[in-house]
C-alpha cells in the first residue's frame, strides 16, 4: 500500500502551497521515503475526518498509521525510520521547536502580509467564503485591507537577523547539511515561492543564497513545484 499525504492545493491541483505540508514533504524525502500526495481543498474536511482532526499535512503510512501536524509528523519519522535524523536528541528537538515557533509566530505573518490575497486569488471558489470569514476574523480587517505589501518586507526584514547571522556562518540552518530546522522554516518561504510574484530578498542575501540551496534539494522538488504566476 503506498504511502500517502493530504496536501493543501489551490483550485489548479498543481498549486500546492501549505508551509506545514511542505515541511512534511521535505522531511519524508530527507528521509529517503516515497510520498503519493492527494490534493485537498480547505473544504474537504470529509476527506480527512479518519484523522480526528480537520487540517493537513494528514500521512497515511503503509501499514496504515495515520500522523497529523507537521512538527509531530518530522518527530514520529525519527522515531519510526533510520536514515539522516531530521532533529536528532531530545534536546535538539527542543531548540528545534522553539524554530517552529519563531517561524510561525514572525516569519509567517509577514509573508501573509505579502501573500495574502494572492493565496486568496488561486484557491477553490468552493473554498472562498471559508477562507474568507475564518482570515477575515482572525484579522479584524478585510483581506484586502489586511495586505501590504511593503509593511510585509519590513516585517520581514525585522524578522530575519537571527537567520542572516545562522546562515553566514553555514550553508544550512543545521550545519553543513540540512535538517529539520531547515525544513521548519523553508515551508514558510515556500507559499510565498508559489503563490506570489514578486522578489522577497536581494540575491546577496545570505537567506536569499539558502533558499536557493534548499529549492535545489532533492533534485530540485521545491524548484520545480508549479507556481502561480507560470501557469
């Protein structure tokens, strides 16, 4: 039985664009693991209701072990198949999570501020409304009111000195090699990679220079991901 993820798509299927789905899909390939995605829409949650929950990334393993949330779904790959570690130690996971948190508690909101409405403009009109409403509460402001685009560089800017230092030091977040911080974070980058023309960093940037590292990984399988502006 092949081993399969739920993975969020816009109304394309080809567009996929969920941070937390790409960091599951860059651990399971660290892992040296093959993955058969099912494209999902926000309003599937039918699709999913065997997890006990309503978001994805949702894995269904091949002896049929069903794991949700992609910090839980890089933990439980560590502990379930050898291979290069995505955290290693306990400890290692535990500064790990702090990243995870950093990233969605400060990176993520300013590519939101980017990316919004452009993340709105590519999904299902089934699941418009949903998004809408849910995002709209959320923010206290329309979508449209919501974005800005050059608040979100600033923010961004804001947000990344700790990454620059890292990354002037070594070519990945984890050392020579990279690992499941880098994966925690490059999720991020990767909705606004596909959902958003525009340029986010200078190329002399040293975070500029690891995203390209980290699209060439695996073959390229973040590069080659479609993108909106090229369909």
């Amino acid at each position: 039985m092949a081993r399969i993820m739920y993975d969020l798509c816009g109304e394309d299927t080809a567009l996929r664009f969920s941070p937390f789905c790409w960091r599951a899909a860059l651990a399971m390939r660290h892992k040296g693991l093959t993955l058969e995605t099912r494209p999902w829409h926000f309003t599937d949650t039918q699709d999913i209701a065997f997890s006990g929950q309503g978001k994805v990334p949702v894995i269904v393993d091949e002896d049929d072990e069903v794991v949700t949330d992609s910090f839980d779904i890089m933990t439980w790959l560590d502990q379930k198949y050898p291979g290069p570690a995505l955290f290693g130690d306990d400890m290692a996971r535990s500064r790990a999570r702090f990243i995870k948190h950093w990233s969605e508690t400060t990176l993520a909101p300013a590519l939101m501020k980017i990316a919004i409405v452009d993340v709105f403009s590519i999904i299902n009109p089934k699941d418009q409304a949903y998004f809408r409403e849910s995002r709209e509460a959320r923010f206290g402001m329309t979508l449209e009111e919501f974005q800005d685009t050059d608040q979100g560089l600033e923010m961004l800017e804001k947000a990344l000195p700790p990454l620059r230092a890292q990354l002037e030091s070594s070519p990945f977040i984890d050392g020579d090699h990279p690992a499941g911080a880098d994966y925690l974070v490059f999720g991020m980058f990767m909705l606004a990679y596909v959902v958003h023309d525009g340029a986010l960093l200078k190329s002399d940037d040293p975070v500029a220079q690891w995203h390209e590292r980290m699209l060439d990984l695996f073959g390229g399988l973040a590069r080659q991901a479609p993108r909106a502006g090229s369909r």
